[in-house]
C-alpha cells in the first residue's frame, strides 16, 4: 500500500506517537505498578498517553524545525 506524500507528516504523527507512547507508556507503568495487573493497567496509560503523542508529534515538529532554522541562519 501506498500513501500519498502530502500525508506525510501526519503519518509521522501517527507512527511517532503510537511507538513513543507504547515504549513509554509500558516501562513507566512497570515501574510504578510492578507486574500485578499490569497489561491492564498499562493499556489505559497507552491510550491515555497516546492521545497526547499523536498530537504532540505531528504538530510540534515543524514549530521547532522553524525555530531552529531561525537561529542556525547566517548572519
């Protein structure tokens, strides 16, 4: 299957944030419930975190690449 480039940064989006917040999201709720009920509890805390991830990853990229192709310009 092939995906359209204009979707691009959504796709990236998507991907980024469903593997951040799966990655995270897991080890964090190791750490602080042990192994006790843990796919339980850790498949809230994914969807939880990745409602914020998917967002986060395709909106804010492009907010920090301007920033920073602002201060790396010559002068």
């Amino acid at each position: 299957m092939r995906v359209n480039i204009k979707y691009t940064t959504i796709l990236f989006g998507f991907v980024m944030g469903g593997f951040t917040s799966f990655i995270i999201s897991a080890v964090l709720t190791l750490v602080n419930s042990g192994t006790e009920d843990f796919l339980t509890h850790w498949i809230k805390e994914w969807m939880i975190a990745l409602s914020l991830a998917i967002p986060i990853a395709t909106f804010v990229p492009p907010i920090i690449r301007r920033g920073i192709a602002k201060i790396t310009e010559e002068f």
